[in-house]
C-alpha cells in the first residue's frame, strides 16, 4: 500500500473548539484532534486492536467511551501530526453505499443519461441509493490511481460522506441522526462510460483507491447546523465545486431511513451524501483538493496506475 505521511492536513478553524474530530492512524490507532496535534485514545475503547476490522466495533462503543475519551483527550500529553501515517477513519466499512445525483445543481449539469439507468432529471429520491466496494478506500493522502484504459476518461465528485454509530433497520426519518456516528470528508472518483462502454455503474467506481476518506470524523451526536457543513473542491488549485449539507435533495435522515429500508446498517457502515454541481475530468498529475468545513482536507495527487 502506499501511504504518505500526514503533510498539510488540518481542520477548519470555525468553530473547531467545541467540536470531536477523531482520526486513525499508524497501525489504525485512534486520535482525537487537539489544535494541531493528535492524542492516542485508542485504550478508550475495549474492542481495539491494531488492524483496521476492530474500528466499527470501537465505533460502537463510543457512547460509553466517550467520557474516557474525552479526559484522555484533555490530559495527555500530544502527539505531533508531521510524520504520523493518516489513515481512513473507517478503512474497511461492511457497506459503503452512495445517493447518485443529491444536489439540484448537479442533476441540472447531468445534460442526458450517461448509464441508461434514469432519466436526466432523476435524481436521489428516485434513484434510490448505489453501492460502491469498499475495497475502493484509501487514506487521506494516499493516491487516486487511474487505470490505463485507452479513450476512457474518469471523473472526481467531492461529497461528505456520513458514518453510521449504531445498528440500523427499517429506522424511520425523524430517528436517524441516533444512528450516525460523524461525518467525514469522501472523494468518488468514477470511471466515465463511453459510447461503447457502459459498465455497471458499482464496477464504474469501484477500482481500488476511487474512495479516498477523511481526513477524520466530526463526531455528531445530534443534527448539526448543516449549512455549516460546507464542501470546496480544487484540481491543481482551481476551485471547481462548492455545496454544503443544507442543499441536499434527499437529506441525511431520508438516507438513513432509505439504506435501513432495503438492507440493515451497521456501525462503521459509510454513505456518501452526493456532490454539488462542478464535476469534471482527472488525470495523471493532477491534484484534487477536497477541504471540508469544519471537518478538514485532503490533498490526493493523482498518478497512472502501476499495476
């Protein structure tokens, strides 16, 4: 695997002092972010172990860790960010689902269908939700690697992606947000059909390294001011999409209780919530940055892949 040292991630500073970002790192320790440090907490919680399937069961724990985790997150001493391997927070979730066309600008820039699957004014609520494999996350600063295939071109989508706390199903709407554990920043990178190629769209999205994570977790126990969740993505410095969590189609409880309806949920499970209008192409060389407010950012080169 390649992974880069943790270089230029940071949190946003509004309103950062009240809030629990929590990141994975090393060998998929557990820190929460104190100014510009981390603190290890990862004895906080019972189920921990040094490998990436022990992370939903510690998300599991969380409500009766918590006051442990916060003391330690006080107390002890910090650990500096420079040189410490950043991890997804969630590196292998049971379920990583996506709701397709979630913004009113981008169902607008959709001109035609592009899989047959939907009409061009589809969107979310109709659509229903997709699955992407889980095996397509990285880390923060690991790299979108694109395959070489000739006369195919590959799109970035800059989302928010929520993660589940507690075991769903069948949960209705006005219950969801007692089923989410935080939110994250999320990168869905896509192989674009062509006029003679029009895969499935899971297989479209699902080459290792299109889910780059994180680079940590707003912890939210209860609905957060979701104009305030804000997202920005650049390629090579060039602001390219903008949207926040209010302008949702089908908001976060709408997709906790459509995701519970058709399959259960479990902790650690990721949804992505959509992207804002602005999608376009990458290539080799390019570098996406996604900067979600107050969440953090992650600067993802892109490079051909070597295998």
């Amino acid at each position: 695997m390649n992974e880069d040292k943790v270089t230029g991630a940071r949190p946003c500073s509004h309103g950062a002092e009240d809030r629990i970002l929590l990141a994975v790192f090393n060998e998929f320790r557990i820190g929460i972010l104190r100014g510009s440090n981390l603190v290890d907490v990862s004895d906080c919680f019972p189920s921990w172990r040094p490998d990436a399937d022990s992370l939903p069961s510690c998300i599991a724990e969380w409500p009766a860790a918590k006051a442990a985790v916060l003391e330690a997150a006080a107390t002890r001493e910090p650990i500096a960010l420079a040189g410490l391997t950043l991890r997804a927070p969630v590196p292998n979730p049971r379920n990583l689902l996506g709701a397709p066309v979630n913004y009113d600008a981008h169902r607008g820039e959709v001109k035609m269908d592009r899989t047959g699957e939907a009409s061009a004014l589809a969107d979310a609520r109709s659509r229903g939700f997709f699955v992407k494999s889980a095996s397509s996350i990285v880390g923060p600063h690991e790299p979108i690697e694109l395959p070489a295939l000739e006369d195919r071109e590959f799109a970035y989508e800059g989302e928010v992606a929520l993660i589940v706390g507690t075991n769903a199903k069948a949960v209705a709407a006005e219950d969801a947000w007692g089923h989410v554990f935080g939110l994250t920043g999320f990168l869905d990178v896509t192989l674009r059909p062509s006029a003679e190629r029009t895969e499935e769209r899971s297989m479209r999205k699902s080459y290792h390294s299109f889910g780059p994570l994180g680079p940590w977790v707003l912890v939210t126990e209860t609905e957060p001011d979701l104009a305030s969740i804000s997202l920005t993505l650049e390629v090579n410095g060039e602001v390219r999409q903008r949207g926040d969590l209010s302008q949702l189609i089908q908001s976060i409880p709408d997709l906790i209780e459509s995701g519970s309806s058709v399959i259960p949920l479990h902790p650690g499970d990721v949804f992505a919530t959509g992207t804002p209008s602005g999608v376009g192409n990458i290539v080799p060389g390019d570098v996406v940055t996604l900067h979600v407010c107050p969440i953090g950012e992650m600067a993802i080169n892109v490079v051909e892949r070597s295998w």
